[in-house]
C-alpha cells in the first residue's frame, strides 16, 4: 500500500496515523506541496482532485482523508472502526465533525498565525477570528464529550479520535490555551504518547519546524 502525504497536511496526517494506529505495512511517500509536485500529470493519475492525502492498494486509487481512514478500518476490521451500524455512525458522526468544524477552523489559524507570516503572506484578521470563534464554539463540544468517556466515542479509541487528533496537532503552534480545556489536554497527551503516535511524528511541532 502506497500513502501520498505532506507533514503540515492535517488530512494527511490523519491519514498516516490511522494506517499506523490499525498496524497496516504501507510505504510513505512525501509530496512537495510548495514545488507544486500536486498538480503534476504523475500525481493527477494518482489523485485527481490534486491534493494530499491520497491512497493506493494495488490497483484501487482513493482520495479525501476520512474516505482513505475508513477504507482503510473497514478492510483491517476490529474497534477502530466497528461494524455495529450504530457505534459506526457515532465515528462517522465525529469523523464529520472533526473535519468540517475542527480542522477547517484550526486551518484558517494556522495559516493566519505561522504559515502567512512564514510565507511573506499578509494576515487576513477576518479569516483568523472566525476560526478562533468558530473554535470556541467547537472547542467546549469535544470537552464535553470527552468529560463522559475515555476516547471520543466510548471506551476505546477509533478512527474518530484519530482524526480529531489529527486535526488539533497545531494547537501549539497556533498558541490556543487549552487552559479550559482539561479533557482535550489529558485524552490528546495520552493518545501523543501511544507508540502509533510516536512512530508518526515523535513531536509534531518538530517537525512543522523542520
Ligand atoms: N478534503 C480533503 C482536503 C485535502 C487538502 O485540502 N489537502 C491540502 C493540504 S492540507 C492540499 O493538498 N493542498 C494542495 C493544493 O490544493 O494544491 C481531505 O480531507 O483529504
């Protein structure tokens, strides 16, 4: 199995932690987003839509992180993505959230507080106080959940907690005080010191920085 990906890519990250936390052997390939290698005709036949994360297992292509994470727990099989039509739609539910209301306001951050100054890139101060706001909104919803269990959707840790996770990975970076959040703080320490996570990224402001 081959996975495309870049290290500031949340929805590749996601993707390199779920193959990594469901034990699957697949070989990394980075793609240079800043030379363009995306829209390349060699990564277009892999990728259409031009961006990473992308998947292939033998002759079978797939895009779009939560696509690639759920395929990829559906052919491994086991908690990390139950077959319990109920417990599933939980980690989709969750899986959905994490992306389209975490990572999309954690994105427009990031970019406004490292990635634009890093870039010469003027700060859009609309951009970054709706996704500061939006995650205030968001933040105390994860808090909340995780007040009443272990991992995001019960006792044991799914692809949903992988793709929160992944999704919160700059909040050091983006310098958001995770002060009111102590069930966020303990669940995400816990899950960075899991040996799936290590084998990712040891630290992944480490790597932001290299
Ligand atoms: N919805 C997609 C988002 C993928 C995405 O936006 N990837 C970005 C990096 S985070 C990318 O490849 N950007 C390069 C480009 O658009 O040229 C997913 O979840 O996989």
């Amino acid at each position: 199995m081959e996975i495309y990906g870049h290290f500031a890519s949340a929805p590749a990250n996601q993707v390199r932690l779920a193959v990594s936390a469901l034990g699957i052997d697949a070989t990394y390939h980075h793609v240079d987003l800043q030379a363009g290698e995306q829209k390349s005709p060699e990564y277009l036949a892999i990728n259409p839509f031009g961006k990473v994360p992308a998947m292939v297992d033998g002759d079978f292509k797939l895009a779009e992180s939560n696509a690639i994470c759920r395929y990829l727990g559906g052919k491994v099989g086991g908690p990390m993505y139950p077959d319990d039509p109920h417990q599933q739609a939980k980690v989709d539910q969750w899986m959905e959230f994490a992306v389209n209301h975490i990572r999309t306001n954690m994105s427009k951050v990031l970019f406004n507080r490292m990635f634009a100054p890093m870039m010469g890139l003027p700060v859009d101060e609309s951009s970054l106080k709706e996704g500061q706001d939006f995650l205030d909104q968001y933040l105390p919803m994860v808090e909340n959940q995780l007040a009443d269990s272990t991992f995001i959707t019960g006792d044991q840790m799914t692809l949903a907690d992988i793709a929160l996770i992944a999704a919160m990975e700059p909040f050091d970076q983006v310098q958001i005080s995770l002060e009111s959040y102590p069930h966020i703080t303990s669940w995400r320490s816990g899950i960075m010191a899991q040996p799936f996570y290590q084998a990712v990224h040891a630290h992944y402001g480490a790597e932001m920085a290299g």
